[in-house]
C-alpha cells in the first residue's frame, strides 16, 4: 500500500490536482481483474500475477518484487515439498495464480490433496491460525502462530501474549527454549 500510496501522490502532483480524491476498495482475488477492466477501479495494490495473458487485458507497473506458491506447515510435520501432501488438506485462496498452480499439481501427480478454500489471504491466515490454536500445548505450533501474528498481521502484542502463555506453563516447558533472565533493581 505504501508504495501505491507513493504512485497516487506522482499521479496527483503529474496532474496538478492535489485534492484529487481516492477512494480505497477492497477487491479479492476473484475479482480484481475484472473490477480493473470495468473500471470500477483505477489502480489495484497488490500480488497480482504479471502474465502475458493479463497483460492483454490490463497494464501492469514495473514488477518490483517476485513471488512464488510456497508452504506454510510446522517444520516437524515432515512435509518438505508438495509431493508430501498427498492425502493431506490445503488451503488456497479462491481464484489465485496458486490455487491454480497447487490443484494442476495435485491433479499431474495424482496426489490426492484435499483443498479449503478461502476468499483472500487474511482468511487463509486466520484457518491457519484457527487449526494452530487448537494445540495450545503443541509448542512449535504456537510459536508458529506466534510467527504468524507478528510477521503477517504485524500484531507484536498478541505474539507476545502467545510466548508468555507458554512458557508459563510449567508442564509444557519447550526444550532449548532460551530464557533471558533480567537484571534484578541493582543491577546485578
């Protein structure tokens, strides 16, 4: 969003109309595209696939970054690329370039997958965090969650209660947790 942010005050000050209005929609991926070509909205700020066949249809800035479908799982769940989630369930987000990428997989490899979809990112996050928070003792879990909360939803306050919760519990200590004690009021 900062940098479309940055595009509109170009755009404004290109056309000498400062107090040019901007309206922010929300789009979901289903529907991005076709809001562009409609021109119900101007401009959308987002992970949208640069391809060749959209590009017949839409005009896309300089790509300023690259992304790819990746996985999301514990790291003791053992899945360590997409030939290990057959049988296994999998949440996309309706109408990407990688709910399209995974289920063409799924169907070459005949993996077996199951899917759940979900209508945007934030979504697909919060299934992610909904099956985490099933497992309140499931220590990698949690701190995964954790992970989540501060990286993706930028939420540090609601990481931390996650980590306090757990290493308060004096059943469920992880191992090779580092504690940090604090210098007690001297100092020492």
């Amino acid at each position: 969003i900062d940098l479309c942010g940055k595009i509109v005050d170009a755009v404004k000050a290109a056309l000498k109309m400062p107090d040019l209005a901007v309206t922010m929609t929300k789009v979901t991926p289903q529907v991005r595209m076709q809001m562009l070509m409609s021109g119900d909205v101007d401009m959308e700020c987002g992970s949208s696939t640069n391809g060749v066949e959209r590009q017949k249809s839409v005009a896309f800035a300089v790509t300023t970054f690259y992304t790819g479908t990746r996985l999301l799982v514990k790291p003791s769940s053992l899945i360590r690329g997409y030939k290990d989630l057959k049988g296994k369930t999998v949440v996309v987000t309706t109408g990407t370039t990688n709910e399209r990428a995974i289920k063409d997989y799924n169907l070459q490899e005949s993996l077996g997958m199951k899917f759940m979809q979900v209508k945007d990112h934030r979504e697909a996050i919060a299934a992610v965090q909904a099956e985490l928070a099933r497992f309140p003792d499931d220590h990698e879990g949690q701190m995964l969650l954790a992970a989540i909360h501060a990286e993706d939803l930028h939420d540090l306050p609601r990481a931390e209660v996650i980590i306090q919760r757990l290493c308060n519990r004096p059943t469920a200590t992880p191992p090779r947790l580092p504690v940090r004690s604090r210098p007690s009021a001297t100092g020492i």
